[in-house]
C-alpha cells in the first residue's frame, strides 16, 4: 500500500515541493527524481509519526462538518480546545484529517 500523501500539505512538504521545483527550474534534478523523492518523505513522514511519536492530546468542540471518503475522515470543527497532561489551548476552528493505520506485516 502507498503512503498517504497528505503530508505534502503541510508546511514541511510545501517547503520540500518548492525546493524540488526550483531544482528541476534550475535543471539539477528530473521530475522522476522528484516524484521519488516524494514518495520517500510520504512514507518517511507516515513511518515516523506512527513509531516516534507518542504524545496524546484530549480534544472537544463543535462538529460542523464530517464525512468519510475511501477510509479518509475529515472533520471541520468550531470552539475546539485541545489539552494534553501539562497544557491546552483554544481554536476557533479546526480541520482534522485522520487516515486509517495500515495493517502489521503489509
């Protein structure tokens, strides 16, 4: 299974896109080279956050908006507050993008 490719979306991959275009503007890299080096931050970013992180953050707000398409949820929240065991804090609204886990051994 591929990695989810939802983390070109964040500023990490906006920053990582911009650089390998401005390489393939400058002709020191191929757009091959490019998708590849994309696939490897998706499934860097997917292995990473799945074992290195270990934090758990308690959240409660408003559900505006949900819906779920091909395993992909997709909240759109208002008022939310989000604790974790020392600090919280408020926001007005919030999208939340949550993916299923891939099974073990695939």
């Amino acid at each position: 299974m591929a990695a989810p490719q939802m983390y070109r979306g964040t500023t990490l991959g906006h920053c990582l896109v911009d650089a390998l275009d401005e390489m393939i503007q400058s002709q020191r890299i191929n757009t091959t080279a490019k998708d590849q080096m994309l696939m490897n931050f998706d499934k860097a970013m997917s292995v990473s956050l799945s074992q290195k992180v270990k934090n758990k953050v308690n959240f409660k707000g408003n559900i505006k908006v949900y819906r779920n398409c091909d395993n992909v949820w997709t909240f759109l929240m208002t008022q939310t507050e989000f604790r974790d065991n020392t600090e919280g804090f408020h926001a007005d609204i919030v999208k939340i993008v949550a993916c299923e886990q891939a099974k073990s051994g695939n």
